[in-house]
C-alpha cells in the first residue's frame, strides 16, 4: 500500500504540478502557444548559456498578411529571462534566399519576450535569423517558416482561402454560373444589335 502511495505521488508530481520538470521548459515560455507545443521551435548556444524558443501565429501564414514572429529568451544558466535590463538588444532577418528584410535594435521586454510583425512576400520556406547582443556575450539563431501555397485571387474570389474538400465542387458551380452569366450578356447583345 506505502508504495502504491509513493508511485501515485511521484505520477501526480511529474504530471499535474506546475514546477515538474516536463512542465517547467515551457512554463518560462508563457506567451508561446501551448495548444500545440511541437510548433515552438528552440536553439541553445552553451557556450553563452542562452536558449532561444520561437513560434509564429497564424499557424499557416498567408501571404501578404501580417504574421507575428515570436521570441523567448532564457539565460540556461540562471533560470532568468533575458531583458533590455541586460541591455539586450537583438536583430531579426527574413530570408528566403533572395530577399532579406531586417529588424533592428529590437528591446528585449523584462519578461524575455520580443515579436515583430512580417509580410511574407511568397509561399515556400522562409529562414528566420536572430542575434542577440548582451552586455557580455552574442549569441546567433536560426528558425524556419513554411508559408504555404496559396492560390491567386481572381475575379469571384479575390480572397481565396485554403482548399478544402468541398472547394472542388464550389469551384464548378462558380464557373457555370460565370459561364451563364457571360452567355446571358452575350444572347442580350446579340438580340440587340439584330434589333437594329
């Protein structure tokens, strides 16, 4: 009985409190999305003793809509945020191999946390770079963005969205009806010049 005990209190302490260790890497991290934590993507340089998470939101970017880049910063060594009490200041680049766009001089809030807001130009992959200057170290990381394809706007849907299983069917009846309107302005047309 005395060890079912112990198990019990040894599963309810890995699991259900907050200061366990499976829960505390991501407890630091409070603004990064916890509905899915495989999304948050880290880089750790042990040399400086900084570790970087990274998410980004929506989920799947859209091209030419704001997506925000997400930051968290972490000393390794002493548990604590980052901060521009530090004096951390950090830079962002966008790439996707031909393209570069900078941030600059970003401040590090008290909390550790940083965002910066991006326009994604096209779909495909996207490296995301980051350096944060400190008062004694610079530490580099890289993070990737997939943006996926999209279809272009036309006429009768300027603002397409993903396809979806029933996008097939709602594209055919968009297009007869298209085709029967261009055919309807075309018999008026033609009765009206036969008038004259």
């Amino acid at each position: 009985m005395g060890i079912i005990f112990i198990l019990m209190f040894l599963y309810v302490n890995d699991t259900w409190l907050p200061n366990s260790y499976q829960d505390a890497k991501y407890m630091a991290y409070a603004h990064m999305p916890t509905s899915n934590i495989s999304r948050i993507q880290e880089w750790t340089d042990s040399k400086n003793g900084i570790n970087i998470q990274f998410t980004y939101e929506p989920e799947k970017p859209i091209i030419d809509t704001f997506t925000e880049l997400k930051f968290s910063i972490e000393n390794t060594t002493t548990g604590d945020h980052i901060s521009d009490t530090k004096d951390a200041v950090v830079r962002v680049v966008v790439t996707n191999g031909q393209r570069l766009f900078n941030f600059e001089n970003i401040s590090v809030g008290n909390n550790g946390h940083f965002s910066v807001k991006y326009l994604f130009p096209d779909d495909g992959t996207h490296q995301v770079i980051t350096r944060v200057d400190t008062n004694d170290s610079s530490t580099a990381s890289s993070f990737n963005v997939f943006v996926p394809h999209q279809a272009p706007p036309n006429i009768l849907n300027p603002f397409p969205s993903s396809p979806t299983a029933g996008s097939n069917s709602q594209q055919m009846s968009t297009t007869i009806l298209l085709i029967g309107i261009i055919g309807g302005i075309a018999a008026v047309t033609i009765f009206l010049i036969g008038r004259k």
